[in-house]
C-alpha cells in the first residue's frame, strides 16, 4: 500500500532490473563483439555458486516471478505493479542485476558489454518510464575504459550515479580506481558500491564460507572493508567532492568504526600523513548508506540507541533491494522510533538532494 | 462478533490444498493439512509480505552438524519475502512462537444442510466470501463445506 | 615480585584471583632454546637449514614502531621472560591481587606448513613453556600452540598435554585459509572441549587469503582496524558450523579483537538466521545465544566508546554484562593504557566481572 506519510516523496534507491534473457543484449552490442559473446562470452569462474546454493533467480522473493516467465525484474509492467504504483513511489533507481557479473570482466568486453548495457537500461526502461533512474554500469577494473563511459554517458542525467560493484580485485581506495573517481566527480556523479560480484577475490578475509547464510552475513564485512581503504588511502583527500554509496551493507556499525578509526589516528595517525584530520569525518563528509537490509535488533530500544550514536540520518538512503528476498517493505522497513523529518529525509528528500530530484516542482540541487 | 465464512467445499481444498480468500477486506489462506483445515491471515507480521502464497515445508531437526532428519508432512509455511517460517495449524512463528506469529482463524467443516438452516433460522444470506464478489456462496445439502470465522 | 613455589597457590583449592590478565605476550624461544623439546632430526635438520624461526614473518609483517611498543625484540632467557611477568603484574587493575597470566607464545606455527615439522616445533614450543615459563612464577597459565593446518595432529598434542592444568587455553590465530567452522577442524575443538581447554582465537595470522574479502590493504591501518571483520567471519563460520551443537562444551575466547561492533553483528546475524535457518538446520536457536553462551573477548585497544555512556549502551546491547574479559597484551604499553581506560569506562557492578570473574567462570581451569 502506498506509504502512509502523505507529503513523503519516495525514493527507492536500490531497484535491480534484469536482462530478460542472455540474447537480450545483443541487439546492443556492435556486431563484431556478438559474436565474440556467443562464442566466448561472459565466464565468471568462481563464486556464483553461492547464488545456486540459494536459487529464486539470483536470489529473488518467491513472489516476484513475472507472469510472463521472464526472471524477477525483468518485466516493467510488472515492477510497475509490484513495486512502483503499490508503495506511490516517486523515483526509483535501477541498479541492472547484471552488473554483478557485467562489471568485472576484462578489456574492451568488459567496457562494450556494460556500454550496452547502459543503452538497454535507457532505451528500454528510462525512456519507457518516467519515474526510473539509473546507475552507470562500468567495468571498473579497467580505469580509463569506465572513466570514458562515464564522461560518455553523463549527457543523460537520467543516470545518476555509477554503479560499482563491492567485490573488487583491489580495495577501492587504491590508486588503481582513482581515474574513475575523477570522472565521477567532474560529472557531478556519486559512486554506488553495490555488495556481492563475481571476478574478484575470496569472498571472506578467512576464507570462503560454507553456506548461503554465511554468504548472506559476510556482505557488511565487505563493505566496511572498502570505507577503510578509501578512507585510508586518502582518497577524499584527492577528492573531496566525491560521493560514496554503500549499498547493503548495514550501518550499525559506523558508530563503533568511527571509533577504531579516530583512536588508530590520534596514536598512529603518523602512518597515513596524508589524513590531515580524524579519519571518522570523512564519513560525515563523503559517505552515504542505504537502508536495506534494515538493521532489526530485537529492542527498539537499541535501534534508537544505534542510530543516536550513528548521528548520520541525513546520509540515510531508503531502497527496497526490490526483487530480492531480503526486500524492505517501504512502509514497514523504518521504525516509528525514527523522528518524523528525519524519516521523512530517508524516505526520499536525502536522496533527492543527492541526486538533483525535482520535488513537486522544485529543483534540489544535488550535493556534488 | 464472529461470523462465519463459507469459502470453498472441503472438495475444493484437498490435502495439501490451500484457497486463497478475501473476507472483509482482508486476505485470508485457507489449508488443508492432513485433512483439517487452518487459516491464516495472508500478511506476515514481519513487513506485510502475502504469507499464504508460501512454500509449504516439513519439519526438520538436526541435533549435529550432518545430522538432519526430516518429517516431510506438511507443516510450515515459508513467507515468500523474507521465508520466516510459521506453524500451519498454530500460525506460532517457528523461530520464537510466544512473540512472533501469524494472525489465525477459527475453521470449521460443516454440511450444507446445517448451514442452509442456520441461514434460514438467521433470515439472512448465507455470509459469502470477500467484499468484491457479489453471488453468494451457492450452498447444497449434498456438500460439506469449509467455513472460517472471522470477526 | 615473583611468586616463590614455596609460597604457591593451592591449585586443588585455590584462592580466587581478584584480577586475570588474559593475555601477556611472549616472544617465540630460538631455536637453540628449543633444541632440548625437539627430536634429533628436526634439531640437526633446522641447524643445517639455517632455520632461525617463523616468527620472523610476524616481525616483517608489524610496523617497527608498533613492535618497539609492543616490547618484542627481548630474550627469552629466564631473566627476560621474568621481566615480561613483572610488567604484566605491574598493570593489574589497581588493587587487584593476586593474579594470574595467561601468557601466549607469538610463533607464527601456521605460516609452515610441512605437517611433521610444524607438530614437531609445536610440542616443543608447548613443552618449553611448561618447563621454562610456567615454573618462573606460580600464577602463570599457558596457551597451547597447534597448527591448524593438521587437526587431527593438533588434536593428538591437545590430548598430550591435556593432563597440564596449568595450560587452560589452545591458542589459534583469526586468519587462516578457510573458515573455523569447517568441520575439518572439529578434532580441535574436540580434544580442547573434553580436557576443559578454552580455544583462544588470537589476532593476527597468516593465511593464504587477503584479511579482507576486497584484495591487500595497503597501510597498518586498514589491517589493524579491519582486523574485527575476519573475527566476524569466525565467529558466524564457528556457529552456523554447527561447533557448539557438536561440542557444547566448547568455549572460544577472542583475543584482541575489540568488541564494540558485537551488537551489530548479532542484530544481523540474528535477522539473516530468521528466514535462512534451514540451511544449517542444527543452529536451532538464535546466533547471539550462542554468542552468549560460548564466546568471551578481551578488552582491546582495537576498538571500544569513548565514553562512558556509550559504553553501557554497547554492553546492555551486548546482552551479557558477563563477555568481556580484562587483558594488558604486556608486555605492550599501548594496549595496557587502553584497557586502563575502556575499564574505567565499565560500569562499576560490572567491573569485578571483567578484572577477574568472568574469565575465572569461562575457564574451566582457572
């Protein structure tokens, strides 16, 4: 039902669409390289065993099949139904779930296939409904090539951020990535790390778990490993109008990593010179999280007690993750507990003024 | 006051069966297991999720690692979100039945004949299903039907 | 300053000690000091091999500066392991006696990983601590070495020296190359379970893996204050494992790996275990009462509030007033002063629980 706040604008800013068949792609690809796709094409080699160990289509609510017969999120109608007119939502940005396994490959395939992916996203949904954004699909281990499909695509400010993925062969502060990060910035654009991906590294610091729960759980590791490493490396230093996204990887625990962080400095800040300031800052500064999976202790209590020592509701992002399984209901996912105009700033205004959203009318510029 | 719902013959809902049904502007799912019927309120107490659309699964144990045994009779319902699992004739949530559950409601069999006097006795319509289907529900002697009571 | 034997400690009916430092650091013997614990051949071997110890890819992998506070770089010659002692019972809590040490052994045993040589530097390790350190001062415990890469030879050496009370722990490193909760390593958890031995899961290791799921850090930083995520994975890998539905006398100390981020942990775990349970259908019961149940860390300068306040939020989340267990990391001043200060945070009902209780009721032997 649509969200009960009247006045709210509803920003859903974790929408995965779906290619509704390996072939749908290659209308987009230039010929020489359709053949290369048929013949050798995408291989992934590692973990996607994970998502098999839990199928639902790549991991998707058991409901969200369309009745077409195309896998979830593959179908507008449908999403426009399930998702989009059942919450009243104002805008929703489309993170292709084909990034996960488009992003990481290598060379000029890896730049042709997420350009076509790009022009299968605003051709067939951007163009077909008004109320979808988009994330820039890049192949972000190739620098220069994600840098140029960037500055290609930043014309259509339907895309509003460029859409990485967590499961990266190096950790994202490093200067390998640094290109990409220029490019965004000079676009005006934010960086969106989305968890999970293929191509890259073992999915755990001690090894790759057993089973899908253990899989499931180790997606906040990762994603606090990369708010170190661009911290660390100095990143926002370089860049301090860059924006990053971190997208479901949970946000309880900033508060006591900000803490780490300020206490590592303030003894041993002389290993990284280059941090001028304590590192927790650039949290404030530079970083934003979206609120799915929505952290759930079992005492309101605690929620209130996290989120008063998180202090960053203004960088608090609503997303559905809509099709998956661990989708958060728009109306239900934010606890009442949660200040009226702080919710009110999840549920769509933060996001608006991230992203430059026209507001019943108004323009809100965005924050790069 | 409860009243009571026809919503299917017991015909229509064999073992293993469910409907799907709306009284009152709320969505209900109406089992069959093991020949007795139970219905729950079709939205997770989680995040509202249609609960009744779920899979139906047996009940596992497993006292060691490697060690499962498993009673494949129907017993849990998986909500199609989030697949919080809930006891089908308890609607108790399995992971903490005494706080988390699923809304339940009172089913009973009763025959054609017995319902077409208690309407008659009433003076009323025999109480149909859902707000949005205009016929009654056709009642025969013949037929046993499932009937949920909801208030 | 060191207890006589004379003097000692009844240890059939001892007298509580008010304060349990649960970790004191002790560098890694020579090898020439280990010569009388080892077989021949390895001596002979290791002598014409010009092997000097694997410690020395824990020296090249610490930043000097961190290893010049740490202390390390001392002998082990009786007078220096004295020394260490000295400094770990100079750093009781004030008031606190008397005490008792739980002193580890840094060897870096998992970076080999020839089977025969690294059970064989194990056992003589474990014996020159018995023999050497553990007779200086009555009040020391010690932690037996064990290479994971062998379970069932660590679980051979765990039931060797089971007999020893005075080793109350098996000390593992967090990062290895697959996860703890892999029922290859359950003989560990076996032997250590049923000669009442706590495993102790200490910070730091070396693994063939990155400490991250995203590639090498670069700095310190990043590997230090990272360092909690790797004890995560063990932690959620021990439990959806299956170790303590297996073994539910097991307990595992988690040692330096800080502790502020427990709740959020818990909360996640607990929400993802909800729908997804029945994968891992023996994990029968919430994550977090298993985190309660059988899991204790030490105070750590790795993490913790910065005040008071959010001190006694972060416990009352924990769920416990009982998880946290008082440790200097001595001979190591950074790490004392910082559970100096994490300790004057604790609540003071909770205070004596963390200086000794707690450990005294984790650790069968103590």
């Amino acid at each position: 039902m649509p969200l009960a706040e009247t006045g709210t604008i509803l920003v859903d800013c974790d929408v995965h669409n779906a290619l509704p068949s390996p072939d749908a792609i290659k209308p987009y690809l230039p010929r020489r390289w359709q053949k290369y796709h048929d013949d050798y094409g995408l291989r992934t080699r590692d973990n996607m065993a994970y998502w098999a160990s839990r199928p639902r289509a790549m991991a998707a609510r058991a409901d969200a099949h369309p009745p077409t017969g195309v896998p979830p999120g593959a179908d507008l109608p449908f999403m426009r139904d399930q998702l989009l007119n059942e919450w009243g939502t104002d805008y929703a940005v489309l993170g292709p779930i084909n990034q996960l396994t488009f992003g990481g490959q290598p060379g000029e395939y890896g730049a042709v296939l997420t350009r076509a992916l790009n022009d299968w996203v605003a051709a067939e949904w951007l163009d077909a409904e008004p109320r979808l954004r988009a994330g820039i699909s890049v192949p972000f281990e190739e620098a220069d090539l994600a840098a140029k499909e960037i500055r290609d695509r930043a014309t259509d400010r339907r895309f509003v951020q460029v859409l990485f993925n967590m499961a990266t062969r190096d950790p994202l502060g490093k200067r390998k990535y640094w290109p990409i990060y220029e490019a965004a910035c000079e676009q005006g654009l934010p960086i969106a790390v989305h968890v999970a991906g293929v191509l890259s590294n073992t999915i755990t610091g001690a090894g790759w778990p057993t089973y899908y729960l253990e899989y499931h759980f180790s997606h906040t590791q990762a994603a606090q490993s990369q708010l170190l490493s661009m911290i660390a490396e100095g990143v926002f230093e370089a860049f301090p109008e860059l924006q990053v996204i971190l997208m479901e990887g949970g946000f309880a625990w900033v508060a006591p990593m900000s803490w780490s962080l300020d206490k590592y400095w303030s003894k041993w800040g002389e290993e990284v010179p280059h941090l001028p300031r304590p590192p927790s800052e650039y949290i404030a500064s530079n970083f934003w999280f979206t609120t799915q999976p929505m952290e759930e202790p079992e005492q309101p209590t605690y929620f209130k007690q996290m989120m008063s020592q998180f202090g960053l509701e203004e960088r608090l992002l609503f997303a559905s993750d809509y099709p998956h399984w661990d989708f958060d209901a728009p109306d239900q996912a934010i606890p009442r507990s949660v200040p009226r105009h702080l919710r009110e700033g999840i549920y769509g205004r933060n996001a608006a003024q991230l992203f430059g959203l026209e507001t019943k009318g108004a323009d809100v510029a965005a924050v790069t | 006051m409860t009243a009571k719902h026809v919503v299917a013959t017991t015909d229509e809902i064999p073992p293993q069966g469910r409907k799907i049904v709306d009284i009152n502007g709320r969505s209900i799912g109406v089992f069959n297991v093991g020949g007795s019927y139970y219905a729950i309120r079709n939205r997770c107490p989680h995040q509202g999720g249609p609960l009744c659309e779920g899979e139906i699964v047996g009940t596992v144990r497993a006292s060691r690692p490697g060690s499962i045994s498993y009673d494949p009779a129907a017993a849990y319902l998986q909500c199609p979100w989030h697949n919080w699992e809930f006891d089908l004739m308890s609607g108790r949530s399995w992971f903490d039945p005494k706080r988390v559950r699923a809304r339940q409601y009172r089913v009973s069999v009763e025959a054609g004949g017995a319902l077409r006097e208690e309407s008659a006795g009433e003076g009323g319509e025999i109480p149909t299903e859902g707000p949005y289907v205009v016929e009654s529900f056709p009642v025969s002697v013949e037929e046993n039907y499932v009937v949920v009571h909801v208030r | 300053m060191i207890a006589e034997l004379e003097d000692a400690q009844d240890l059939s009916s001892p007298r509580p000690a008010t304060a349990i430092d649960c970790d004191v650091q002790l560098p890694a013997p020579t090898v020439p000091a280990l010569r009388p614990y080892l077989p021949t051949y390895w001596c002979d071997y290791l002598r014409s091999a010009g092997f000097t110890g694997a410690h020395s890819a824990i020296r090249n992998s610490y930043p000097p500066i961190l290893q010049r506070d740490a202390g390390w770089g001392g002998e082990e010659t009786a007078d220096g392991l004295s020394r260490y002692l000295g400094a770990a019972e100079a750093s009781a809590p004030a008031g606190a006696h008397p005490q008792i040490f739980m002193c580890r052994v840094h060897t870096g045993l998992e970076s080999i990983r020839h089977p025969d040589m690294s059970a064989a530097l194990a056992s003589a390790v474990n014996d020159w601590l018995a023999d050497q350190v553990l007779t200086l001062d009555v009040r020391a415990r010690g932690s037996i070495v064990v290479s994971p890469h062998e379970p069932e030879l660590a679980a051979r050496e765990i039931r060797r020296l089971g007999g020893n009370q005075r080793f109350a722990q098996v000390v593992l490193p967090v990062r290895f190359d697959q996860p703890y909760g892999e029922r290859q390593f359950f003989p560990i958890y076996g032997a250590a379970a049923e000669n009442g031995l706590v495993v102790a899961i200490h910070y730091g290791g070396f693994s063939v893996n990155p400490p991250t799921s995203i590639g090498w850090p670069s700095h310190y930083m990043e590997e230090y204050i990272g360092m909690p995520h790797v004890f995560q994975t063990q932690m959620a890998s021990l439990i959806l494992g299956g170790a303590f539905q297996e073994f539910p006398k097991l307990r595992i100390a988690f040692i330096d790996a800080g502790f502020a981020w427990l709740p959020s942990f818990m909360w996640r775990l607990d929400k993802d275990w909800k729908g997804l349970w029945r994968e891992v259908p023996w994990v029968d019961r919430l994550p977090s009462r298993y985190v309660r149940e059988h899991f204790r860390l030490t105070l750590s300068p790795l993490d913790g509030p910065q005040d008071a306040t959010d001190m006694a939020q972060i416990l009352e989340q924990m769920g416990s007033g009982s998880l946290l267990m008082y440790a200097t990391g001595r001979p190591g001043s950074w790490a004392h002063e910082e559970a100096t200060a994490l300790l004057a945070m604790v609540p003071d009902g909770l205070r004596p629980g963390v200086i000794a209780g707690n450990a005294r009721e984790f650790y069968p032997r103590l």
